[in-house]
C-alpha cells in the first residue's frame, strides 16, 4: 500500500513540482481537498462546486478560465489519490499557520454551502485539519467562521 501511496506520488505530483511551477502543485493540492468535499456525501452539488470555484478564485487571484483549467487538473488528482497526506504533505511545506487555518474555514464553507453538513463531510475536515496540524480551538473557530456564528 505505501509503494503504491508513493508511486502514485512520484509519477503525479513529485513530477509536476519538478517540471512546472511548484505554487501549481500547491495549487492542485489545495483544488483537490476542496474538490473532495464536494464529494463526500456521495452528490457533487452546484453549490459545493460553485464554492469551490469562488474559493480558488480568490485565493490564488485566477480569472473563470484559469479556476476552470486549475479545477480540471485537481478533479484528475483528486480521482486517481489514495489518501489525503499527499496533499496535506505539500500544503504543510508551504502553508503558514494562518494560512492552513483558512483553508480549514474553507472547507467547512464548501461542507456547509448546500445548508446541509453531512457526517463525511465533517470526518474530512477533521482529517486535513489534523494533518495540517490545525489546533482544535482553530479548527471549532473556523467551522464557526463558516457558519455564520462568529
């Protein structure tokens, strides 16, 4: 399982990091967790896709095309991923604190952008924030930063 883990890592994103810009991978990293969470629930919702959108629109300043091309190539990485740590890995390397912290609220505003919060779709934030090393206090003030409650 772990040569496998690292194969894929190897042929997909080591590679990537290499030959292209390595804010591109970080970028595909980031684009593949949110994707994710549109996903958990088992029912990829306008609304979940649509904040995905405005996520990585805004945080990497891209215009509709380049969100879309960056969209494509992270729904690759996402499909063929095995676990979350490849990301996280790569997110960890380049993220400061405040930086991972947003990410996690970004999550729980993609979890929570079709009004319902579903069981997996928690179990993921929990399991990037722990592997972003998001305190828990952070990780309850983003999920009511998301909410509407702060």
């Amino acid at each position: 399982m772990l040569k496998r883990i690292r194969q894929f890592f190897d042929q997909h994103l080591a590679g990537v990091a290499s030959a292209q810009d390595p804010e591109h991978v970080l970028r595909l990293a980031v684009g593949a967790l949110l994707l994710e969470m549109t996903h958990m629930d088992g029912e990829v919702r306008p609304e979940q896709r649509a904040a995905v959108e405005r996520a990585v629109r805004a945080s990497f300043d891209l215009t509709e095309e380049e969100a879309d091309e960056l969209l494509g190539l992270a729904e690759a990485e996402r499909a063929e991923s095995t676990d979350y740590f490849q990301f996280t890995s790569l997110i960890n390397d380049a993220y400061s604190a405040e930086q991972k912290q947003r990410l996690v609220e970004t999550l729980w505003r993609v979890a929570y952008a079709d009004n319902v919060l579903h069981e997996h779709e928690e179990y993921l934030v929990r399991k990037v924030a722990d592997l972003l090393y998001v305190p828990h206090g952070a990780f309850i003030a983003a999920k009511h930063r998301a909410r509407g409650d702060a």
